[in-house]
C-alpha cells in the first residue's frame, strides 16, 4: 500500500467519487434526520429544529415503552429459537463430508435469495385459517371419525362437534414464525463457520475421556464456538429488532414493532420529529449489538481462540 | 468372530448419520422450502381459493403478464435496478481500488461509513431519504424515467458497498508486481488501471453487479419511503395486492421473481467460485 | 471366563478397513501383551494411525475383531472403552485449566471431590508438572501440553495407553528426552503403551516389540534387536535401520541347502530352501574397509572407489562406488580406524564382511 501522496491524482479521482456519493446521499440524509428528531411541528410539512428532547422523551411514555418490549421480546423470541434450531443444523452441516456439505449449505442459503416480501406472503397461505397448516390439521381432526366410519362405528364426533381453525395468523406467533423463517440462515452461518474451524481432536478427546455426545457439547463444543454463537445471535437479533414487513404481513394490531411504529410516523400520523427520534433509538441499538459483537470478535482473535 | 459385509456403524463424529440430528435437518429444510414449493406449485393451480389442487394451468401467468399496472412496475424495477447497478459498479470499483491502494488518514474512518449502508435498519435508510427529498424540494413531476432518480439514487447509495466488497476481496488476489511491471514498462495509471487490473477484476466486476441488480430489484423498504403513485416498482405493487387479497396472480408473480432472482444469484456464485479457483480472466 | 494373567491384552484377529478406494488395513492379526511396550511402526499411509484409532474407538473395522483386555469391543463405544489414547496434536482444550484438563475425565464418572483432587496431584507429580494446576494450555509449551495430556489419560487408569505419534512434534533434544521419560512412565505406572510413530528409530530405542506395517499390512512384530538382526524381509530391513542390499537368485538342488548366485558376490551356501530371485543384505558397521585386499576365508569382499564420507562426530559413514546402481555404505567409528586408513574421495578401498553376516531375504 502506497500513500496517497504519491500520486495524489489517482487517490482523489479513485475516492472523491465514491466519498462524496457517501456524504450526499447517505450522510446528509441521516444528519437531517437526526436533526429532524430534535425539531417540533409547526404545521402540515414543516418543521423547526428546536433542538429539544420532547420526541425522545415521548419514547419512553408506557405506549411507546410496551412496543419498545415487545420488539426486544419478539426478537428474543426469534433469536433464541433460531439458536436452538441452528445449532443441530449446523452440527450436521460442519460435519458431513466435503460434497454433501456444499449441497447443504446451498440449500440453507437458497431461501435467503429469495425475497423478503415473497418469503414472507408464503407463509401467510400457509398460516391462516383457511391455509395449509390448518386444512392438514382439519384433516387430521376428522381422521379418527372416518377411520370409525370404515368399519361402521360413524356418527361418533370423537373430537368434538367441528373443527375449529387455529387462530396462527395475525399473532405474536405468526411474526416470530416468519421473523425465524426469515432469518435461519443468518444464524446457521456463523455457527458453521465456528464449528468448522474447530479442532475435531478435542471432541474425541472429550468421548475418549469417557464423556457422552450430550456432555461433550455443552462442556466442549459451546464453549470453543461461543464467539460463532455471539456473532450469529446478533446478527440475527438487530436485523429482527428492526423488521418492517413481516410484524406489518403476519402480525395483528397489537403485534407493532418498531419499524411499523417508525413507518406510521412518517406516513399516515405525519408526525417525522417523533419517527426520527424512534428511527436514531433503533440505530443506537443496532450499533451497541455491532459494537458487541466486535467485542466478541477481538477476544475470539486472542491465542487461546476461547475465553 | 468374522463380521462381512457389515455396514459400518456411525462413528463418533458422523453427527450426520445419526438420526434424531438427521431428524432436525429434515424438518428445518422442510420448514425453510414448503412454504415457498407450496407457493410455486400453487401458482399453477385452477382455483380461486388456493388450497386444494384443482388442476393444473397457466391462466394466472397470463393474467399477470395482461396486468398493465404490474407489468410497468416490473420495468420501472428492471430500469432502476439497471441504472442503480451501473452507479454500484462504478463507485464500488473506484472505492476498493482507493481503498487497496493508498494508505491516507481517515481510511479507517472512510471504511467504517462504507460499511454502514450493509449494517443500519433498511427502515432508518428509507426515513432519511424520505426526508431528505422532502427538504431538498426534490422535484415530483418528472418524466420518466428521471422521476424514477430518487430510487436510483437511494438504491445505489445502499448498494455500493456490497458491490464494493465483492471487488476488494478480488483484488486481495492481485498482485501487485504486475502493475509494478507495467509502470516499468511504460504504461502510465490508466494505462496500467485498464490493461491489467481491470481484466483480473472482471469476474468479481460482474458478481458484483449482478449482487447489487438482485439486492435493488428485491428491495421493498426503501423503495417504498422513495417511491411515488407513479415510480411504483415490482415488489411495491407486489406488497399492495398482498395487503389487499391473496390472489394466485400474485403467486404468478411471485414464482417469477424468486425464479429470477435464484438464477441471478446462482450465475454471480458460480463467477465468483471460478474466479476463486484461478480462472483467469480473459 | 478366568482371565490368565499371560493372555495377550489385545487381540486383533482379520481386521480390516477401507476408505473409499483405499485398503487402509488389511487383514490385520496380532496380539499386545499384558505391560509391554509396543510400537506401530511404517511409513505414512501404511495403516497404522487407522489401526490405533479402531483401538480406541474412532473408526470401526470393516472386519474382524478386536478384543481388549478379553472383552470384544465390537459393539463398545470410544467411551466405554478401557483405553485412553493421547493425540498427536495433544487436544488439550484450550478452555479449560491444567487441573481442569486433567481432572475432565474423573469429572465425567463422578469421581467425589477429594479423591479428584488427590489423584489429579499424584497424575501432575508423575509428569513432573506440579505447580502448574492453574495455568492456562496457550501459556504452556508443546512438551508441556503433552506432559498434560498423558496425565489426563493416565489418571483414569486405562488398561491400555494408545500414543499417536507422541514425539513428532518435539525438537530434536527433547525428544531424546521424552524418549526415555516415556519409557520410564510406562515402567513406572505398569500399563501396555502402544504408540505410533513414523520414525524406526524411536520405535528401536523405545519399544520392547514393534509391528512393522506397509501398505495396511504387517509384515513383522519382532523384538527391536530382532528386527534388526534378523529382518523376515526386504522391506522390514530397509525400513529398520541402514543396510545394503543386493540383487541374487538362489536355487536349492540338494535338499535343505540353498545356492545363492549374486553377480557382486559371487557365491554363496546356505541351510534351508529357496527358489528364485532374492536379495542379500549387510548392515553398514558390519563392513571393515581397508587399502589392502584381506582375502580371509569365510569373508566376503568387494573393491571400490570411495565417493563421499559423511561425517557424524562419533562415527562416518563412507560411500564406496562398487559398480552397483547404489554406493556401498560403511559406518565406520572414528577412533584410531578412520585415521589409519586416511579416507580420502577417490581412494581405492577394500570392503570386507564375514560371510555369516550377510542375510538372506525373500519377499
């Protein structure tokens, strides 16, 4: 790497472009923002930046604060049954021989591609209640009348009179089953990543120690992978904090997060000094997950390679 | 005690032979693909209500493409996405060759703001550009395809940097006696820029494109802060019809979409594991 | 069944494995005796690393039978087994302390806490690393790593210590070193060792039996000065120590005694019965080299041009062109013999052996 000052034409034609594209289309925007989250409304469209915290500290009034908790619990939530699931998974993955493992990990990745929208208006055909999930279970429900029927016990109800549909779609539920869908493969990379780059020779000196698979995981296993495990989790957890389509597909009135809060300010409520304050409150958050995770990084890199 | 033609147990480490783990992959790959087969399968399927098969046709993919309104959100997406992936490729490039090359205060600084786009929540970006439009008194009344502008501009500024990565770690593999040599040689910077950095940079060139085309034709959040009643792109549209019915044309649409998309993201893939591999670019 | 203290400890009857399209072990019988010593000996992708990882568990043989200490180990997990292998690597987990190290396998069997701790301390004073229970693996050195794994795996008494290739990771000096540390250990703690190792060397000064093994194949489990004395083939005496070896064919026609026609060396007798192509070999410090032709009866000799000394402190060894695709190697000690004889490239020199060392090897 060569200073600049050597050939001060190339730096600049190389970075100014590039630099300057930063500043005005993504800096600037942001910078108002936040100075929009400081203003006051003083009429339809306009604003005045007053530079007071009345938005923030409308953040934190009981309505706001319910929402505020319901995104970290449904994130939570999400995070941790994403864990649950990747760990196996990622397990199967990081072990299987080489050409299966690429075919694996395809696989994991290939819904990621897909989009956002798409993903998530499949689970709605799936989840509602005339939707796949409850026609099978309809069908399961009348099941043990026909099978009675057959041999000419019918007329029974077993399971009572009618099925009614599971209430899935429009719940908390819905929007942590499409929140996991959603971001799986996000969580089941950088576990992958962890497991892969293990010593294999530690596991089976832990079985040949006497210990079972079981104990050799949680003793071995989890602790050598904790910095996969930390960087998979925030990586999960931010993006699902800050989710905008799926509480808005999949969830009811009272499943808001913060990004449906933020849009509606923006939107229809017209109210930006407030969706700004809300928008920089999910930033900061967003950033102390990222600066976590460097944390976490940094000690991974250390001799020893666990904590 | 002779044992033949035993099929070896799984051994300790085989995790992916036992069964109950073999028992979760299954059911997480069924959980990820039913949802999206059921999709596709039932955009073929003769029935209004969409749950049972009534018989196969193709009815919905003509509505969908006899769909005006729908057909010119597809090619106001096609547009910016093609225009946003021109101005990703170009300030990608230039970006990770400054980046790779020079050694200046604040490069540290100039690689974390890079590195923002990729990290902030989309709705925060789409907020911003919101509201930086609103007080910039960007102009409404274009014609086409300049009202579609603040798309564009917006979509490149997020997607840069993914295509300015893909090059970077192209250009980790370069190396650098070579443009060395060619200053020898004579060439001057662009000559150099041009003949021998370009060409090896090629396939990551075109995996970054196509990166930046897939992440601005899918784009929802942002898009929707930006757009107006007559710069309406593909998945926008998409999201109205979802909010208002669930109608097999949008199972039509949305099949074609994920089939696009795959295949654009499998192409960019299989560029950049040849590239990898030591293909040389032509 | 009563277990007789004098049956082998293990037993290895027709093992065999393959990986792929690979016959990493084939056929493989043989049995280790109760407090031995013993070495798995070849060079690499010969088997023997495949073989010490169905002892203790790892992989699981296509055929055959294993049997530890009277039990078949057939259907007996890595962990249930009465063995204990230490890594190449040495697997320490890097989490955990040098107690914790030590004490994980006591842990697992839920060893009480006193008797844990007494017998973590007796396992550390036996490797010599009393005071380091609290140190932490990255803060140790590679033989120090090692003495933690052996005390891990000597701690929960195993009847039989499997070591993979324990020393090749070690410099030169400490290896000398551990060489004779672990044969005292295993005198002292009383348990079978049966290591692995690449070097014939090591195998030679450390183990009371070693199993030559070459391509998934044993091809001789002798005493060390056996198998060097009197090795049961080629391979096994090229492989063991240095020597050299030349091309004859024997022909048998009076019974029990053996006509062996070399174009070197000439003629020679010997009991026994033979046909065909075989080889002759001499063990390099068995040749005397000399100015003058010796013609003794009962020696062997061959005259040559010397092309290269190589110079070892307390020994050379010389290289002397006999008109072979190969030079003959002589190991001569340095004490008064190499000075008299004024060894010097492009001497003309005598190299003479009695004729009762040379071995006859078939294939």
């Amino acid at each position: 790497m060569e200073s600049w000052r050597k050939s001060p034409r190339a730096w600049a034609l190389s970075m100014l472009a590039p630099g300057m594209w930063l500043a005005l289309f993504f800096l600037a925007p942001l910078s108002l923002l936040w100075l929009i989250s400081f203003g006051v409304k003083t009429g339809i469209t306009s604003i005045d930046i007053d530079w007071t915290l009345a938005n923030y500290a409308r953040a934190a009034q009981p309505l706001y604060l319910a929402i505020f908790l319901k995104s970290l619990w449904i994130a939570a939530a999400t995070t941790t049954i994403c864990l649950i699931i990747a760990l196996p998974v990622a397990l199967v993955i990081s072990f299987a021989p080489q050409q299966l493992r690429a075919w694996l990990l395809l696989l994991m990745i290939l819904p990621f591609w897909t989009n956002l929208l798409i993903r998530t208006y499949a689970l709605i055909a799936v989840l509602r209640g005339s939707g796949h999930v409850n026609s099978v279970l309809g069908w399961l429900w009348q099941l043990p009348d026909g099978l009675l029927a057959m041999i000419g016990l019918g007329g029974h109800h077993l399971m009572g009179a009618q099925f009614t549909p599971l209430e899935i779609l429009y719940t908390d539920g819905a929007v942590v089953i499409g929140l996991i869908y959603v971001h799986l493969p996000f969580m089941v990379l950088p576990l992958y990543a962890a497991l892969n780059s293990m010593d294999r020779s530690l596991i089976e000196a832990s079985l040949d120690l006497g210990a079972g698979h079981v104990r050799t995981f949680f003793f071995i296993v989890i602790p050598l992978a904790l910095p996969g495990i930390i960087s998979g989790v925030i990586l999960t957890f931010i993006p699902a904090l800050g989710s905008y389509l799926t509480p808005d597909l999949l969830g009811g009135p009272g499943s808001q997060m913060i990004a449906n809060v933020i849009e509606r300010q923006f939107k229809a409520a017209n109210d930006w000094p407030f969706g700004a304050a809300l928008s920089f409150l999910l930033m900061y958050a967003a950033f102390f997950g990222l600066a976590l995770r460097g944390l976490a990084d940094r000690r991974a890199a250390q001799p020893g390679g666990a904590w | 005690m002779r044992i033949l033609f035993r099929r070896a147990r799984p051994g300790p480490l085989e995790y992916h032979r036992r069964w109950p783990l073999r028992l979760v992959m299954a059911a997480a790959l069924l959980f990820l693909y039913a949802p999206l087969v059921a999709l596709m399968a039932f955009s073929f399927n003769d029935s209004r209500r969409n749950i049972v098969w009534h018989g196969f046709t193709l009815k919905y993919y003509e509505k969908l493409f006899a769909n005006t309104e729908l057909m010119l959100a597809f090619a106001n997406s096609l547009t910016i996405a093609l225009c946003s992936t021109l101005i990703s490729i170009i300030l990608g490039l230039s970006a990770a060759y400054g980046l790779w090359r020079f050694r200046f205060p604040g490069r540290t600084l100039y690689q974390s703001v890079m590195a923002m786009p990729i990290v902030i929540p989309e709705i925060c970006m789409g907020v911003a550009m919101m509201a930086f439009m609103a007080r910039t008194g960007w102009p409404q009344d274009l014609v086409w395809p300049f009202n579609l502008g603040a798309i564009i501009i917006a979509h490149s500024a997020f997607s840069f940097p993914f295509a300015a990565i893909v090059i970077q770690a192209r250009l980790e593999s370069f190396n650098r006696e070579l443009a060395d040599c060619a200053q020898n040689l004579g060439a001057g910077e662009f000559r150099v820029f041009c003949d021998i950095i370009l060409p090896h940079l090629r396939p990551a060139i075109v995996a970054g494109g196509l990166l930046t085309f897939t992440l601005s034709l899918d784009d929802f959040v942002i898009t929707f802060f930006t757009s107006g009643p007559d710069s309406v792109t593909f998945p926008v549209k998409i999201y109205s019809m979802v909010r208002f019915s669930v109608t097999p044309e949008v199972n039509a649409a949305s099949t074609l979409l994920i089939v696009i998309t795959v295949a654009l993201t499998a192409l960019a893939l299989r560029l950049q594991q040849r590239a990898a591999a030591g293909v040389p670019a032509q | 069944m009563m277990q007789r203290q004098d049956d082998p400890i293990i037993r290895l009857r027709g093992v065999s494995k393959r990986f792929g399209t690979v016959q990493a072990v084939d056929a493989v019988s043989l049995d280790v005796r109760r407090g031995e010593f013993f070495a798995l000996v070849g060079p690499s992708g010969c088997g023997k690393t495949s073989l010490l990882r169905m002892l203790a568990g790892f992989e699981t043989p296509d055929a055959g039978s294993i049997e530890i200490d009277g039990q078949d180990m057939n259907k007996v997990e890595a962990r249930n087994r009465p063995v204990n292998l230490v890594f190449q690597s040495y697997a320490v987990f890097p989490h955990m302390s040098v107690a914790q190290n030590v004490g994980y396998g006591l842990k697992i069997s839920g060893c009480p806490r006193d008797d844990l701790q007494a017998r973590v301390d007796a396992a550390l004073r036996l490797v010599k690393l009393e005071g380091q229970e609290a140190k932490m693996p990255d803060t140790l050195s590679g033989g120090q790593r090692q003495r933690v794994a052996l005390a891990r795996a000597l701690v929960l008494r195993p009847a039989v210590l499997l070591l993979d290739e324990p020393l090749s990771a070690l410099d030169a000096k400490l290896r000398e070193a551990m060489q004779l540390e672990l044969v005292h250990l295993q005198k002292t703690v009383g348990i079978t060792f049966v290591i692995v190792t690449h070097d014939q060397s090591e195998a030679l000064s450390m183990a009371d039996r070693i199993a030559v093994m070459q391509a998934g194949a044993v091809r001789q489990v002798a005493s060390p000065s056996q198998l060097y004395d009197a090795p049961a083939c080629r391979f096994v005496a090229d492989f063991i120590g240095r020597i050299n070896l030349f091309e004859a064919v024997a022909s048998s026609r009076i019974p029990g005694r053996i006509r062996i026609n070399s174009p070197l060396l000439g003629g020679i007798e010997r009991e026994g019965s033979a046909e065909g192509p075989v080889t002759l070999a001499v063990r390099p410090e068995k040749i005397q080299l000399s100015r003058m032709p010796a013609a003794q009866p009962g020696w062997l000799e061959l005259c040559g041009t010397l092309t290269g000394i190589a110079y070892f402190g307390g020994y050379c060894n010389v290289y002397v062109d006999i008109g072979a695709a190969q030079p003959l190697m002589a190991q001569i000690t340095n004490a008064g013999a190499a000075r008299a004889l004024e060894l010097s490239v492009g001497g003309k020199f005598w190299c003479s052996w009695r004729s009762e060392d040379t071995l006859l090897l078939m294939d």
